[in-house]
C-alpha cells in the first residue's frame, strides 16, 4: 500500500499537474467523498457528480489554499457547499441555515441515569443490556443494513453531522470547519444523532432476543 502524501508534496503536485500526485488523491479520498456526498443528495449519480465537481474546483482552486486548515478539510468543506446546493435543488434538504428544529428530538431517558446528589452522579443507574446473539458474526450484516437505515432516517443536519463524526471518523473542529457550525450545536447534534439511532437498535435487539430460537417451537 502506498503511503499518504503530506499536504505539502499534495499542494505542490497538484498545482504543478502531477497526474501521479493526484491520482494517489483520487483513490485514497474520493471514497470517503462519495459517502459524504451521499448524505445530501437524493441518488448515488448526484453523489458521484458532486464529487466530480468538487475536485474540478479542487484543480481550479488550488492555488488559493493558503494552509490554514488541513487540506482534507479543505477539499471537503468544498465538498459540503457543493452538495448542499445540489441536495438544495433537489429537495433532499432544506437550505441548512434555514433548519431550526434539528437539534430537537429524542435522547437518553434522563431517568436512566443517578441523580446530582448520587455518590456517582450522572453515571447509569443500571448498565444497558449487551447487545449480542447466539449468531455474532452472521448477523453482522444485518445488524449493519439496520444501523445504516436508521442513519439514514435522521433529519439532514444529525444525519451529515454522524456521518462525519462516526462513520468517517472526522474531529469535532474538522466537523464544526466543514459545515460552519458552533461546537456546542454540533455536540447537540450529535448526542442526539446516537440517541436516536441507539433507540432505533435498541427496538431492533430486543425483537431479536425476544424471537424464538431457530429450532424451537
């Protein structure tokens, strides 16, 4: 496997045409993009154009990246401006800064958790139940199809800012960067983002501890 070139040989072999320097780009970023783009748009065509003219105005815009940030978030807060026009047009979304509500919703039942006054305050009460099955690794499938659909069911904001948080692995600052939004929204985005898909897991697991083992009557 080749290793990832720093921003700095990025920058400079992009800028000077190197087709190797951006081939290594393409393959090592454009997959990652591609789910991004994903979360905006309405099909995996919109998503795959997105990310085409994202790296058109990557070549395009080069020279003006000045390092301020890294270059990954760079290209990607790119990425996300483009394709909240195009899921804009396409009626996958609202304009963002036009959601008020997002931040709303389900979270953890507060009565799970120890009172202020407890000697381990705000701590769980109980430790939830494991989720595991007799099958593990043959239900891992399933389990990833449910997880996926309940990601997928989110309102736009919780559902981009999960995407980049859990799925793709960004940092907070990188997340916050990318969609020009506040640390304290973005962590109530997310706390809500794993409420409510937790919550979605949560009714999936126990109907499957629930179903008779295979074999029994």
């Amino acid at each position: 496997m080749v290793p990832p070139l720093a921003d700095d040989a990025i920058v400079a072999g992009v800028r000077a045409g190197d087709d190797a320097v951006f081939a290594q780009l393409l393959n090592d970023w454009s997959r990652s993009m591609l789910l991004l783009a994903r979360t905006f748009v309405s099909t995996e065509a919109s998503a795959e154009e997105v990310v085409q003219d994202t790296w058109l105005a990557v070549i395009r815009g080069i020279d003006g990246f000045e390092g301020r940030s890294t270059l990954r978030t760079w290209v990607y807060r790119i990425l996300v401006n483009t394709a909240k026009r195009r899921g804009v047009r396409e009626s996958r979304m609202v304009p963002w800064s036009s959601v008020t509500d997002d931040d709303r919703g389900a979270t953890v039942d507060p009565d799970l958790f120890r009172d202020a006054d407890d000697q381990y305050p705000g701590g769980w009460r109980s430790f939830p139940q494991e989720w595991h099955s007799a099958e593990g690794s043959v239900l891992a499938g399933e389990v990833r199809t449910h997880l996926r659909a309940a990601i997928d069911a989110l309102p736009d904001r919780k559902r981009i800012v999960i995407t980049l948080r859990d799925v793709m692995g960004h940092s907070s600052d990188e997340v916050c960067e990318m969609l020009e939004i506040s640390g304290g929204n973005q962590r109530v985005l997310l706390h809500r983002a794993r409420a409510e898909v937790r919550a979605q897991l949560a009714g999936y697991f126990a109907t499957d501890s629930a179903s008779p083992a295979e074999g029994t009557t």
